[in-house]
C-alpha cells in the first residue's frame, strides 16, 4: 500500500479550476427552488432579499476565514486536517464520520435527485411517478434509477484522474454561470414588469407568512418571525454551502498557500452576486403570491415561462441539469479526499488511503458513490438535508473557532494569509451562524434533533475502532 504522501497527488489545478469548483459545488438546485419557501415563510421583497443577502456575506466571512487555514494546512483533508490540527481526533473524527454518513452523500443523492425531477421534464419516463418496482412499502421509481446512474457516472470520470473531473467542472460551471446571467438579464429587460415590481417592494419590510390552508397571508412579528427566518435560512445556507470543497482538494492544486484562500474568496462572492441578482429578477417577473405558490417550488421555472413562453420549460429544465450535473461532480470529486486523509489517520477503511494509477483516490470514491446511491433509494434525502444543516453550521463554527485556537496554539507557525478581519468577522461569523443554529434546535428539533444524534452516535463509534496507540 502506498504511504501517506502528498507527492502521490498531481498538483493539475490553477486558481481557475478552484474557483470553478467553490463555484460548481455551490451552485446546484436551490437558487432554482428554495425563494418559495423563503417568501412563504417570510413573504416580502424586503425580507426575501435580505436572507439571500445575509446568508452570502456569512458565506464569504466564512471563506475567507477558512483561507488563513488553508494556507497553514494546504494538503488533501482541508477541514478535517484543521479540525484535527485545532482540537484532536475525536472532534476530526465526529465531522468526518458525519460528512460520510450524512452531509456529503445525502447532498450527492438529494442533487441526483434534482437532476433525474428536471430531467422528466425533457423525458416523462424519467419521473418520480414511473414506478418500476414495489416490495411492501418500498417503491422504486425511474428517477432514482437516472440519478444513481449520473452518481456512479460522474464517479467513474474522477476516478480516471482529476484532469478529467477538473475540465468537466470548469466546462460545466462556466456554461451554468453564463445561463443563469442569461436567464437574469433577459429577464430584466424581457419580461420586468414596473407593477410587478412596485408591488412586490409596496411593502417590503412588513412580514408575512403563507397560510397554504386558506390561500391568505398572515402578518408575523416577534417569536413567529424568528420562526421565519431560521426556517427559510436552511434553503439559503444549503444553497450557498459546499464551497468548502476545495480545501479537500488542496492536494492537487497549484501554489495552494494562494491559490486555496482567493479560490474560496472568488467563489463565494460571484454566487452571492448571482444569487441577489436572481431573487431581484424574481422580484422583477414574478408577484410574491406566484413565487410563494410555484408548482413543486419550481420559481425558475415560472420566471422562465414569463421570459421565453412555453419554451421556457425546457430551457430551465437544460439549466438545472447542467447546474446539478456540474454541482455533483465537485461535489464527488472533493468529498473522496476526506476519506482518503482520515483513512492515513487510521480512522476509516484502509482501503480509502490508497491511490489507483490516475493518483486519485479510487477505492474512497466508490465507497461514497455505493452510500450516495443507498440514500437515493430511501427518498428520505429531503429529511437528511434537514438532518444535516445543524451539524454542517456546527462544525463551521468549531473550524472557524479554531482559527482562534492556532493563534495561541501555533503563535509562529507560517502563515501566509491571514484571516480577513481578524478577530473581529469571524467572532461575528461565529456568533450568526451559533443564533441561526440555537434557533433552528428549537423550531426544528425533530428534524435537527436526527442530525445532532447521526453526529453523536460517531463517539463510541471512535473508541470502538480508533486503533489501539
């Protein structure tokens, strides 16, 4: 078996090529779908803007923050080695153990499964509803059969070496940036309606939520407004996560002491930019009443029925599979890395710290390809993605914590970036993202209550198989 070393990674990426991952693995489904949710929960343009607005800036001092480790630590793992690095095992452990059996397989399906729904679309066989097989209270259905067939796909190219995963995602990203500025400008200028948009801004800060029962819209403040917002800041959050994915990759990037930190600086704040500027197009195209009530969530698609006419299905049903296409190939790529670093720590299969002939972790790449495809076939993705916010904000805290312990712990160790506004954006980073987190646990317990438990169990887990020192 091949030792740990570094050197058995080619460094194939540039700073382009990570930017087009943070950029790829952020950009999946949820720009697409989750702003009906938000404008239910909170029903106006004021508001709507806003979480998109706080949701990216807390991304980017996130980033950021995150780049200061980077170039302390720049080798394959990312947050796993910083978590290790600024606590000990056990807690790299526990985030390792959850990124396996939640955070990066259950996004994996649950994109999967966003690329097979839009899929149908072009080809009605492919639909949830084309049951092929039923056993008891198990069903399986077409779009799980297309959505395992992209994961064990797009599998099979990364583990022929990153080249290959780097151009399809940088192809592919590009092609998904350039859409969705296609699809925002033709919008503002297409199909922008002044009553559409006056309307939707009369009364942009007064607070509403959806009563889908009656068909009305309720007036919130206080506690059901904090309710409010933590609810349709999972949609947000989730769908300006994943960028951390290329600290994974650190291994096999060029010069990553630079390259890593702006990486994920670039990334998170072209989305954020692309992420305002669609909800405004929303805004623009779209009344609130229509955006909150969207067939199956699907905003983009009623937005595109307004720019292009009838044809505007297809053309956003071709968008969202490419934008969840690319997002799993980074997504596949990057998670792999984790695995293979934690299993040179002696803390997953052996099997995983092995690189095939392409220098890329093949074995640990299959072994989430098999888990993602399982978890495609439960249908249960949508909960595990509830399940999993808590616990991927709980361990950007800690990370981002640790920034702080480094400081005191390895006062002069070399650190070629430092943390953009230290310590002052990520003590606020730290104390947003632990509100956010407090809140959910309490509005969400049956849901978030699952993921702090999947996390947990990871502790005797660890003492039962960590190797005897």
């Amino acid at each position: 078996m091949q030792e740990d070393n570094q050197g058995n990674f080619k460094r194939e990426l540039g700073l382009l090529d990570g930017t087009m991952l943070v950029v790829g693995s952020m950009i999946g489904s949820g720009i697409f779908i989750v702003s009906a949710d938000i404008a239910r929960q909170v029903g106006s343009a004021g508001w709507l803007t806003l979480i998109w607005l706080i949701s990216g800036l807390i991304t980017i001092i996130a980033a950021v923050s995150y780049g200061e480790l980077s170039s302390m630590f720049p080798k394959a793992g990312g947050q796993y080695v910083y978590l290790k690095e600024a606590y000990n095992k056990l807690i790299a452990f526990l985030y390792g153990w959850s990124f396996f059996a939640v955070i990066q397989t259950g996004t994996i399906a649950a994109v999967g499964v966003a690329f097979s729904k839009f899929a149908a679309y072009l080809y009605e066989p492919f639909s949830d509803e084309n049951i092929l097989f039923e056993l008891g209270d198990f069903k399986l259905n077409a779009a799980q059969i297309v959505s395992i067939v992209t994961i064990v796909l797009l599998t099979y190219i990364n583990s022929r070496g990153v080249k290959n995963g780097k151009t399809l995602q940088t192809i592919l990203t590009i092609i998904k940036i350039v859409s969705l500025l296609g699809l925002i400008v033709f919008g503002l200028t297409l199909a922008a309606k002044a009553s559409v948009w006056d309307a939707n801004w009369a009364n942009a800060w007064t607070p509403h939520s959806y009563d889908a029962d009656n068909g009305s819209w309720l007036p919130i403040s206080g506690t059901a407004l904090i309710t409010g917002i933590s609810a349709a800041m999972v949609g947000s959050l989730f769908s300006s996560d994943a960028w951390v994915g290329v600290t994974f990759i650190a291994g096999e990037i060029k010069n990553p002491k630079r390259n890593v930190g702006l990486s994920l600086f670039l990334g998170t704040f072209i989305v954020t930019i692309i992420y305002v500027l669609t909800n405004l197009m929303y805004l623009a195209v779209i009344p609130m009443n229509e955006i909150a009530t969207a067939k199956s969530d699907r905003v983009a698609v009623v937005a595109s029925q307004y720019i292009f006419g009838d044809i505007g299905t297809l053309v956003i049903a071709l968008m969202i599979m490419i934008s969840t296409f690319a997002c799993n190939n980074g997504l596949i790529m990057a998670g792999a890395r984790v695995y293979y670093t934690m299993a040179n720590d002696g803390l997953f299969f052996k099997k995983a710290a092995v690189l095939n002939k392409f220098s890329v972790p093949s074995w640990a790449l299959w072994a989430q390809c098999i888990w993602a495809s399982i978890l495609c076939l439960t249908g249960k993705y949508g909960a595990l993605l509830d399940f999993v916010i808590i616990i991927v904000l709980i361990f950007y805290i800690l990370t981002i914590y640790g920034i702080f312990i480094l400081r005191k712990k390895m006062p002069n160790a070399e650190r070629p970036y430092k943390a953009f506004g230290y310590p002052f954006l990520p003590l606020l980073y730290i104390v947003l993202a632990s509100a956010i987190s407090v809140s959910l646990l309490i509005t969400k317990f049956s849901t978030c209550g699952w993921g702090i438990l999947i996390m947990l169990i990871g502790i005797p887990v660890y003492y039962l198989t960590k190797p005897k020192e």
